[in-house]
C-alpha cells in the first residue's frame, strides 16, 4: 500500500533542483516532438505530473513545453490527452491565453481538454459561452454527427449549473427541457445494433431488432430507463442514463413553484389531471408512434401531456418516469449491484417524486398512492432504511395536505431505526441530516419526535466522533421543560449507554459461554434476568416512563471494566459539551421549579457517575459553571435549595473528592444566602449555615487529610474562610466567632509547616486572605458593603450613567466656561 | 455533483505530524467553487490553487481523523490481505460519511463519504443533495477498481506511477464529477473501455 517508495518518490519531487527540472523539461519537449510517442514520452509525463502535483506552490512551465502539452490535448492516444490534461490542470494557463477555448471550438473537444478548459474557468462569463456554444451543438445536431462528444454534453452542463444556474438562458431552458423529455421517454427499446454476433448458424436472424430487457430477464413491457439492459445500448440510451442522472438537479435548479396564477390554468391542469386517467389515445410526438404498439399502466396515461409547455412536461414525464422506477424496482434483479442500483433508484425516484409535487400540488394525489405502496411494501424491511427515509421526508412534506396519517412512518423512523440500526455509518449520518434540515417542521408535525431523545442519542453513544456535530445543532431541539430533567440524566449517563449498546451487540455475536475463557462480567450483568430491567431502562425508546433508576450505582458498578473501552472513551469526551448546551438552553424555558430540580441533580450526580479517568472531573467542572450562573441569574434559588445545598457542603468527604463544585457550592452559599436576594431568609437560617461551613473548616484545618486523600485544595480554605466572614457580616452576632478562628489560624501556622497544607506558598495565601477578613470585620458596616456589595456598585456603568460620564462632564464644564 | 475524490494515506506517516495524511491523488472536478464570490476575484490563479490544495488537505485531515477514531472504536485487528484478495479487503474495510460544515472548508456544506482499506483512505467528497447511496455505491466501485488496477496491496507505489489510470477510470464512472446510475451492463462497457485503456 503506501510505503516508502512513495513517500522517497514525493521527496524528490518537492527537491528537484532547477537546473535538472530544465533539463527535464528541454528532453520532454524534445521526446514530444517525435513522430511516434511511446512508453518513454508516457513515463516522463507521468513524472512530470508527479513533480508539478507533489507541492501545493505552483510551478510554471517553459511556454515551449506548454505549447507542445496544449497540442497533446488534441492527440489521438487516449493516453496523452489524459496526461496533457493533468499536467496543464496542475499549472496555470500561459498569460493571454486564458479563455483559450471558450471562443469557437469547445464542443469539439475531446472530455479530458473540456475537463482541462471548464477547470480553468475564470469566471461566469466563461461558463456562460461554454454553455451556449454545448447548447447550439445540441441544437444544431445531425443524427449521423460524432457520437463521442455528445456523451459528456450532460455532465459538463450540470457542472456549469452547479456553479452558474443563471447561465442558461429561457430559451436554452426550454431547448433543455424538450431534449431531456426525448432522452427520458423516448429513447430506443431495442437492444443496440452492435456487430452481428458470428457464429455458423447467425446470419440474418440475428439482425432482427431484440427488445431490451427488465433486470429479473423478463423482456421490458414499456419504455426504456435505468433498470432496463441490453447487450449493448443505443446512443439515446446512453443518454438516458446520463439524463436520467442529472434530473433532479436539473429540475430543483430550475423549478417553478406553480400557485394557479389563472383560473384558465387551474382550469386546464385539473382538467389534464382528470383525463390522464381515463384516456388511452398516445401522444402523438415525433417518437412516439414508433412506439404505439407497446402498452403499459404508466404511459397509457400520458395522452393530454404534449398540451402542456415544456417545463410542465419535463416534470411530468419524471413524473411517469421514477413511477416506472418503482415498478420496477419490485423486480428480483440477478446481480447484487443491480440490487443496490435499485434501491437508490428509490431513493432517487422518491426524491425527484417529492420536487415535483412541491411545485405542481395536483401531482400529490397522485404520487401519494405510490408513495404509500411503496412504504407498505418496504416498511418491515430495515435493509431499505435508507429508501424510507426520503418516503419520511415526503410523507412530512405532503401529508398534511392529503390527510393522510403519519404515524407509522414516525413509529418507523423514530423507534425503529435508531434502537436497531444504531450502528450503520451512512444510515446515521442521512438520518440526523434528515433531522437537521426539517427541524421546524418535525417539531411542529411529529409530536414524538422530542420525547424520542433516549432513541436518538443511540447513534451519538455508538460513533461519537462522526455525529457529535450534528447533536450540537439538534440538542436544543430536544430540550423541553417536561423532559429536561430526565434528558440530563440521560446525557450523564451516556456512556453507560454506550457500553450497553456495545455488550447487546457482543451478546448476540458471542456464545453464551465461552469455553475456558474469561467471561466479561459485564456480559454476564447483560445477561442475567436480575439487572435485566436496569439495561432495558437505558435501552428505552422513548421518554416519559421516568427520570432515572434507583439502583444507578449497581449499574455503575456491573460496568467498571468497560470504562476503557474505546468506544465507551470517545463518548464521554462529548458529554460535556453536550451539557453545556443542554444547560444554556435550559435556562432560557425553564421555570423557578424546573432550575430547582436541576440544581437538585447536579448535586446528586456528581457523585454517581461511571468511572472514566477524566470524565468526573469535567463534569464537576461543567457543573460548577452551570451553578454558578444559574444562582446568578435566580439568586433565590439559594434561599430555597438551602437544605440540599448545606447537605453537600456539611458532607468533609465532598471537600477532598468534589473540590472544584464544593468550591462553588460554598461560594453560592456565601454570596446569595442574604435577605436581600430573598425574603425568606432568615437569621436562623443564616446562623445554622454558618455553624455547617465552620464545622467542616474547623476539621480540614486540624489535622491532616483522610488516608488515601491529598491535602484541601487551597482554593477550598479559602472559599470557606471568604463565606464565612460574608454570612458573619449579615449577621453580626457571628462576627466574634469568626474573629477569634482567624486570629487562631495565625498563631498555629506561624509555628511551621501543617499537616493539612503541604505548599509553603499556599498556606501564606490562606493566611493572609485570614488576616484580610479579620481585619475587615473589625468594623462590621464596612464589611457588609465591601463582602456584599448591593447590586449598583457591582455593576457599574460609569460610561453610561449620564451623570457620571466624563465626556459630559468635559461638555458641561466647556459650555459653562465658553459661554461667557 | 462530487467536488472531489482522494485517495490518501490513513496511517501515520513518518515525516507528517501524528495526525496528518499524505495526499497521493486528488481530483477536483469543475470550476473553482468560488467562481462568482468577490473574495475569489482578488487572488490571483497561483493564490487559488493553493488555496484548492489546501481545501484538500484539510478534507484528508478529517478522513483521517474520522478512519482511525472509526478504527480505534471497532477494535477490530487490522485485516492484511494480498494481491488478489481484493474483495475481501473491500469487504473489510472500514468506511463512514463525514459532515463538512459551511466554510469547513468548502463554502457549502458538504458530506465527505470515505472508505479506508489498510493504510489508504479513499474519499468523495459530495455536494448534500446528492444520492448517497448512488454515491456509496460509486466510491465503494471506485475503490476496488484502484484497488485492482493498480495493484494497491502489493508494496509498490504505483498510485503515484499510474494516476493517469485514476484519470481515465474517473472519466467514464464520474465524467465531470457527476455520478451515474449504471446498471450492470452499462457498468460493464464502461470498464470494458477503462480497462483497455489500462492495457495500453
């Protein structure tokens, strides 16, 4: 595969010195001016590629040796209009000759010059002759012309179109129309006349126009698509395929959403809807008589067609088209890439199905029969995931206006397919796209679609890298205030998740016992009929049967060794972005109630979470954030978690496992716990925080920390030393008992080194934030106003406050003095 | 539309940093993307077809990323075929589709499908409203075509030899980018002629 070689070969590419590069370059044009180019001219052009490719710098080539590669293009080896071709796109045109090509003699260029010239395009303009000049060759086409160049006249055109729509003008539009409607309906459907085949007993038998045939051998009943074979195809079949392959392009560039701008129109269509599906006279167009004699259900019904103008009959020739794709894609094909040919023939014909009712509403009842065979017929088959999701996307854009129910199209694509086909890459990657795209409308139409967050986050717990950028755009979708709650819980528990989806994959892999081998104990915990209702739990389809489990830490416990396995790694490293959003969008809908609870869970969880290196520490770290501002912005919420909170911060074993959130906690308690943020407060609530928060920092500080434990992170002394001197300037009686802890510390660290400080540096910190608060408590006013500071002098607007603002200040002082 | 089609390495590379990739063929197809922006009109030609291979580079970056987080993941033991067992390898292969977001680096948003066989990564990048599964169907053809005709998993470096070969094969199963629906007897002439060009 790659090996050295290759990488000694780029080397010396990028380190070719310039004196053998011209050397290089006077043998190539020497080699190219020979009569006759062989293997030597096609090496040194290979290398020559190679050199130019290797680097991202641009290399100019000597004008000689472009002019001899620019004469290549035009060579009769394939072989050197391939090479001249990559070689110049790999270098810039010589000055003065850009738009070489674009004046005259474009269609008569090989596919690799028209490759060369469409690359070099500098502008739309370019594009905009290109396009004209393919079109008048089209156009002007005599049936007996070279037949090569016609083949590629589609793609170049969709090139052109992706780039510059408005390069084609109404007319080359409607020139286009008219092709594609021969090309789609009326190609050929006799084999190709190829060469007699040979042979003794062939003569002019075997001249004899054969049928073309349906994938499963029957011989075709009506007119020719992509699912049709032959031995060998007719020009305008070529053209079929490559019409066929642009047209939903072709048709959503160029649409025209028809509203009925005139009752004689909406007279005329309803009328044309009515008598194609009764009439059965045929069109009588150019080709089509050649084909009288051959009947079907689809295109009996296109008589009154060549009434309409050529866009409508282009979509309603689609139209007839991708009906016939479906048909016969019912077909049992021999070959299995046909089979896969089929499905996304589907895909395709539901999608160009969808474009055209979009823009003509009349073809919706027609189409929806279809449609919802199709899905009948598909719907219990998950290796058609993939065709049903545009059958979703049609159902959700034009279900509402044929009344017709949706709701085992949603039962499908949001209970199914996720809980089942979790691990399909490209079907995970539609899906959420399909999401994406539709999220209005699937929020407004498909009420389950947010209570289905436990089924969709399977595709985020199994392959977190690929689709945590989609989760990023679809969480807010998710978040509502019913289920915020139990969406927290289930983000927390994400790779829990993942390691079950891991295990039920394994269990129906792996036999039930492995001969000899260690069993995973994990396994076995998935196994058993006893903590089978905890994994089904996590394995639930829908939201709303309850926030989490009781016996979380059980399950926590069952799947310890799976914290290091990959897939269980990569997902929790996307949990806590996926918090961040979950708490800012929350914030915005939620009530006083609903942040109560959150806080509530915050609490709880912290601690009861699956032991992944890393994971507890930064989503510690997530909550403190989250804590904090949502105290900020409800500080009442204080007031009325006081008895949660002070639990947490009363526990000494939160302070050595917990540190960053006890820090918050802490800190949360100190700032909001007042009577100017809520009423309720009350000194007794005031005081019995405060013995909490003394309690815990009498026992850090006196001894040394648990076996097993580092020393208090500084920050937490000092949060606590901070919220008590705070609550104690709020309620002065407490003030002496601060006071007299302060001074206490003094003394005992200047006797040297404590047990429960292990950095010199640190502890001279703390002591002397101790002395700070100690001396500002001794004058109890100040204090307040400097440890809780009312609310205008913390945020000070001193540019804004008209009063105050220096500017105005300046201007009045000016004008009193200037007046005079 | 396919804006382009790699074929990159997916392992790490001695001389490339740990999560570089080393781009060993790449075609973009049709004009350059911002052919009517403003932005695309100060640069001058040299100037954008850096920028172009620097779009590149960053699209093989990400497959990159994608195939060995995709590895590391399944656990699985990497497969080692040899000349001749190209369809198992295909078989094996680990493949995936990845979201490019407006601007990252196309100006659209755009889906890079890859496919990773061994040390080699082999992507396409389409435009959203593409089919797919067409477009998987065509990468996964590609693939085992490069794969067969040059001679991938033997030791050689004939990807970088042979690139007009991708060329030629390119231009008859995606001419211009566009993918096509392609039976098993259209499919069959078309490689009919790709092989006889190799033959040559």
């Amino acid at each position: 595969m790659y090996s050295h070689g290759s990488e000694s070969l780029i080397n010396q590419a990028r380190e070719i010195q310039e004196p053998e590069l011209q050397r290089f370059h006077s043998r190539l044009v020497k080699l190219l001016q020979g009569k006759e180019l062989g293997h030597e001219a096609v090496d040194s052009l290979q290398r020559l590629h190679i050199i130019l490719s290797a680097t991202k710098y641009t290399r100019t080539l000597p004008p000689e040796l472009q002019g001899s590669l620019q004469s290549l293009l035009a060579s009769p080896a394939e072989q050197f209009q391939v090479l001249s071709s990559a070689v110049l796109r790999e270098t810039l045109p010589l000055s003065g000759q850009e738009g070489n090509y674009t004046q005259e003699n474009f269609i008569q260029l090989n596919n690799h010059a028209a490759a060369l010239v469409l690359s070099q395009a500098g502008s739309r303009a370019d594009l905009s002759s290109l396009c004209a000049q393919l079109l008048r060759s089209l156009e002007s086409r005599q049936s007996d012309g070279p037949a090569a160049s016609l083949t590629h006249t589609l793609p170049i055109l969709n090139t052109v179109l992706t780039h510059s729509p408005d390069c084609l003008t109404e007319d080359h539009v409607t020139l286009m129309s008219k092709k594609l409607v021969d090309w789609l309906r009326y190609a050929s459907i006799t084999q190709g006349g190829g060469a007699p085949s040979g042979g003794f007993f062939t003569g002019t038998r075997s001249r004899q126009p054969v049928p073309i045939a349906e994938l499963d051998g029957t011989v075709s009943g009506d007119f020719f698509t992509v699912l049709c074979v032959g031995q060998s195809f007719t020009e305008d079949q070529w053209m079929n395929v490559y019409s066929f392959s642009m047209l939903r392009h072709w048709l959503i560039t160029y649409r025209s959403v028809s509203n009925g701008n005139t009752t004689a129109d909406t007279a005329n269509r309803l009328q044309l809807s009515l008598s194609l599906s009764l009439s059965h006279s045929f069109s009588n167009d150019d080709r089509s008589e050649v084909d009288g004699s051959v009947v079907s259900m689809v295109s009996a019904t296109s008589s009154s067609s060549r009434l309409l103008p050529p866009k409508e009959r282009l979509r309603e020739k689609a139209f007839q088209y991708c009906q016939r794709l479906i048909e016969q894609s019912d077909r049992k094909a021999h070959k299995k890439t046909d089979t896969d040919l089929q499905k996304a023939c589907l895909v395709e014909a539901v999608c160009i199905l969808d474009s055209v009712c979009g823009e003509d509403a009349a073809l919706v009842f027609r189409a929806f029969p279809c449609i919802k065979a199709l899905f009948g017929r598909l719907s219990s088959d998950l290796s058609f995931a993939r065709v049903l999701l545009p059958i979703a996307q049609f159902y959700l854009n034009h279900g509402e206006m044929a009344a017709v129910d949706c709701e085992s199209v949603w039962n499908l694509v949001f209970g199914r397919f996720p809980a089942e086909l979790f691990d399909h890459q490209f079907l995970a990657h539609e899906f959420l796209r399909f999401i994406r795209l539709n999220l209005e409308s699937l929020q407004l139409r498909v009420p389950q679609y947010s209570r289905s967050f436990p089924n969709l986050l399977k595709f985020l717990a199994w392959n977190s890298p690929a689709v945590v950028d989609d989760f990023v755009d679809l969480l807010p979708s998710l978040v509502t205030a019913g289920t915020a709650v139990e969406l927290l819980h289930t983000l927390l528990d994400l790779p829990c998740l993942s390691a079950t989806l891991v295990l039920q994959v394994r269990s129906t892999c792996l036999p039930i016992s492995e001969p000899g081998g260690r069993g995973l104990l994990s396994l076995d915990a998935f196994r058993s009929q006893s903590f089978r209702g905890l994994f089904l739990f996590l394995l639930r389809g829908e939201a709303g049967s309850g926030d989490t489990i009781d016996r979380l830490s059980t399950l926590h416990e069952m799947l310890t060794e799976t914290a290091d396995w990959p897939r269980v790694v990569q997902c929790a490293q996307t949990v806590p972005v996926l918090l961040h959003i979950f708490f800012n969008t929350v914030i915005a809908i939620a009530d006083q109630k609903l942040l109560a609870h959150l806080v509530q869970v915050m609490l709880e969880r912290s601690s009861l979470l699956l032991n992944i290196p890393k994971y507890n520490k930064e989503i510690h770290r997530v909550f403190s954030r989250h804590l904090l501002l949502l105290c900020k912005l409800h500080p009442s919420l204080v007031v009325d978690q006081s008895h949660e909170l002070l639990e947490f911060a009363g526990t000494t074993a939160n302070v050595y496992s917990k540190e960053e959130i006890y820090t918050h906690v802490v800190w949360v308690l100190g700032e909001y716990l007042s009577g100017s943020c809520d009423s309720r407060c009350s000194v007794m609530l005031i005081t019995s925080c405060f013995e909490t928060l003394e309690a815990v920092l009498f026992e850090i500080t006196s001894s040394a920390p648990p076996p097993g434990a580092d020393c208090p992170v500084p920050r937490v002394v000092t949060s606590l030393m901070s919220a008590l001197a705070k609550l104690a300037s709020r309620s002065h009686d407490l003030i002496p008992r601060v006071s007299l802890f302060l001074s206490k510390l003094r003394t005992v660290t200047r006797g040297g080194p404590v047990a429960w400080c292990s950095d010199e540096e640190d502890l001279v910190a703390i002591v002397t934030r101790g002395e700070e608060l100690w001396s500002l408590l001794k004058a109890p006013g100040v204090a307040q106003s400097v440890l809780t500071p009312p609310q205008p002098v913390t945020t000070p607007q001193w540019h804004g406050d008209t009063n105050v603002a220096m500017p105005l200040q300046l201007r009045a002082l000016t004008n009193l003095t200037h007046s005079q | 539309m396919v804006r382009c089609f790699l074929i990159h390495t997916v392992c790490p590379v001695a001389a490339l940093g740990p999560g570089e990739s080393r781009v060993l063929y790449s075609r973009v197809f049709g004009p350059d993307e911002g052919l009517g922006s403003d932005r695309n009109r100060e640069l001058s030609p040299e100037e954008r077809r850096v920028l172009q291979k620097e779009k590149i580079m960053v699209v093989a970056r990400q497959v990159r990323g994608a195939a060995s987080l995709s590895r590391e993941a399944s656990g699985r033991p990497p497969v080692e075929a040899v000349p001749g067992e190209e369809a198992l390898a295909l078989q094996e292969a680990d493949g995936g589709a990845e979201r490019l977001r407006a601007g990252d680096p196309f100006p659209e948003e755009t889906s890079a499908l890859w496919l990773a066989v061994q040390s080699l990564g082999f992507t396409l990048v389409c435009e959203p409203h593409e089919n797919l599964l067409l477009a998987e169907g065509t990468l996964r053809n590609l693939t085992r075509h490069c794969l067969e005709t040059l001679h991938m998993l033997g030791p050689g470096s004939e990807v970088l030899l042979r690139s007009h070969r991708v060329d030629a094969l390119l231009s008859r199963l995606l001419p211009h980018g566009q993918l096509l629906f392609l039976n098993h007897r259209f499919a069959h002439s078309l490689e009919k002629e790709a092989a006889a060009y190799a033959a040559k």
